[in-house]
C-alpha cells in the first residue's frame, strides 16, 4: 500500500543521494518510478563512472560495468530490508555519442 511506497522512496532517495555521493562526488542524474511495474524504480546517470573510460570487446556483446554498481546498491538495499533484483542497462540518448547507464530496480513483493 502507501506505506510501503514511503518507506520505498526513502531508501531510494537514501541510495540516490547518499549512497551516490559517497561513490562518486554527487547525487545520481535521476530518480524515477518504472512505468510497466508497480514496484519498479531506476537510477539513471548520463556518464557512469565505471563505464566512463571503459571499451569493452566486441565477443563480450551488451556487458555493462554497470553491474558493479546494481551489485553494490542490491548490497544496500537487502541490508535494509528491501530485498530487490538490480540490474544495470545501457539506455541510447538522443544527441549523446554515449549511452547512460540505468539501474533498475525491482524490489521483491510483500
């Protein structure tokens, strides 16, 4: 219900703006709720910093570094009681050469 939404967006804000500042100097580009499922969140940054200076090879296909993150932010979460599956995707951005990185979260049912 509604309360689980609250204490959701704490954590999330908690993640989006602590969390990432400890990790990388600043709060994530954004935060928002997912549009195909109710329990669905995601953190996007334009230029990730594990993915900044990083080519991966052609045989490894969509690898995203990014999952170094979705690991350390499921780390956060389950060790405050929101168990969630996270997991880094790569989102094409209009007039940008580079893709940003997007950390959806899909926490698990009550």
């Amino acid at each position: 219900g509604n309360r689980r939404e609250t204490r959701l967006l704490g954590i999330l804000s908690f993640v989006h703006s602590t969390v990432w500042k400890v990790l990388f100097g600043k709060v994530a580009d954004s935060l928002e709720k997912g549009t195909e499922h109710e329990d669905e969140y995601m953190i996007s940054e334009k230029d990730l910093l594990v993915n900044k200076y990083i080519s991966i090879p052609k045989d490894m296909g969509t690898f995203n570094c990014g999952a170094f993150v979705a690991g350390i932010v499921r780390g956060v979460l389950d060790g405050a009681g929101f168990p969630a599956v996270v997991t880094a995707h790569f989102v094409p951005m209009e007039g940008l050469q580079r893709p940003r990185t997007t950390i959806l979260i899909k926490f698990a049912e009550e």
